[in-house]
C-alpha cells in the first residue's frame, strides 16, 4: 500500500505552490476525476497562501503527489459567484479558494482584486468591484 496521496491540482502562477481539487467520480457524470465549474473551459482561482488571483485552464490541470503528513485539505474549497455588472452583460465569474469560512473566502477575493488582480468575465470586461458575492463550498467528494 502506498503511502502517497495523489490529488489533482493546479500549481500557482506565482509562487509555484499548489491548489488541489476536489476529487470527482470518473465513472459519473462528471467528465474529469477531479472537479471543474460546469460548462466552463476557464477557471478563477485564488492561492490562500500568496493570495493571487488569477485564471486557469483545464489542460493545466495535474496530478499531485503529497506526502501523508502533507493534508491539503485543511480548508474547504469556496465557489464565489461574482455578476458581471458591465452594462447588461449579466455574465457569473466564479473564483474559488480555499479558506477557513465561507466570509473569509469572499473577503481574500475582494482583497486580491483591491491589490490589484484583474478579475475579468468571458466577454472582457474587467471587475473593478466586486459586489453581490454570492458564496457555495464545494463538496471534496460527489459520486452524483
Ligand atoms: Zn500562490
Ligand atoms: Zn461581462
């Protein structure tokens, strides 16, 4: 018996650390062993340890290998639905993160778009304030 722990993730544009996520069934409904917003080819993520926000595409999706003592579950992953307000575009943006409580997961997003992340919709149009957040943990498992 192994005793490596392999998740899927993907590894930060910044400080090159991981965000790992949640495991999927592969022989379910779900097209991946690991989950991604439905329907979406891109993805928002924020690093909780480095704070960047930034998106990320299915392909950079990858196996992680962690060592036992190595929990990378400490947190539960947060969905935060974000409206695009531009005009009438009406477009949700969802950046996920993990975090100790749903207030903290969408309090370290609007931190990252105040320091300076751009969080843009799938039209363009960029995020200058997040408002109307509306916020979902993710469950680490579904078999549904
Ligand atoms: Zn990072
Ligand atoms: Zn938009």
């Amino acid at each position: 018996m192994s005793n490596l722990a392999e998740w899927y993730g993907i590894e930060c544009r910044k400080c090159f650390r991981h965000i790992v996520l949640p495991h999927r069934n592969p022989l379910g409904k779900s097209r991946h062993p690991w989950y991604w917003p439905k329907d979406e080819m891109q993805a928002w993520f924020l690093h909780p340890d480095c704070g960047y926000l930034s998106a990320y595409w299915i392909p950079e999706v990858h196996l992680i290998i962690l060592e036992p003592d190595q929990n990378p579950l400490l947190f539960p992953l947060w969905r935060v639905t974000i409206p695009c307000e531009h005009g009438n575009c009406g477009i949700q943006i969802s950046v996920h993160t993990r975090s100790k409580s749903k207030g903290g997961a969408g309090a370290s997003v609007v931190e990252a778009i105040h320091e300076g992340c751009p969080l843009n919709c799938s039209k363009g149009h960029v995020v200058p304030e997040p408002s109307r957040l509306s916020i979902d943990e993710v469950p680490e498992i579904d078999e549904n």
